[in-house]
C-alpha cells in the first residue's frame, strides 16, 4: 500500500513539474496523468475478492475507458496544435 501513494506522490509532483515547465502542454500532461492513474487502479481491482472473470471483464472496461479518455485528450489537443501551425503560415 505505501508504494502505491509513494508512486501516486511522484507521479503528482512529476505533473506539477511539468506543468510549470511546459505550460502549452497541460493537457497532454493531463492525459499522461491519467494513463499512469491506471495502473493502481489496475492492481486495486486485482486484489478485489470476486471471481476472477469479473476481475478481468472489470479491468478491462476501466483500462479501456482510461486510454479512451487519454487518446480523446491527446486528439483534442493535436487538433489544436494543427490548427495554431495553420495560423501562424
């Protein structure tokens, strides 16, 4: 369990951190943030006490909807930097 906040400690300064540096980037952070949230999560609900088959099903609905969220950010963001690039020509 300590290893599990320290990782969510580092990974919390880490986007701090990087959010400061990067400022334009906030949103790709964001989504780097959410696919690091995943794997706790993952290890959380492979020490739930219910059958192995919901175990499974269950994380990879959770682990599907986190990359989907993750890839919908990093498209939005992608967009925006397109859009910005065709500005400025």
């Amino acid at each position: 369990m300590l290893d599990i906040i320290a990782y969510l400690v580092v990974l919390t300064v880490a986007a701090i951190i990087f959010s400061i540096v990067f400022p334009n980037l906030r949103p790709l952070i964001t989504g780097l943030v959410i696919i690091y949230l995943s794997l706790p999560i993952y290890l959380f609900i492979a020490s739930l006490p219910i059958d192995f088959r919901l175990r499974i099903a269950l994380q990879l609905i959770v682990f599907s909807f986190l990359i989907f969220i993750a890839f919908y950010i990093t498209l939005k963001e992608y967009r925006r930097i397109r859009i910005m690039r065709k500005e400025q020509l």
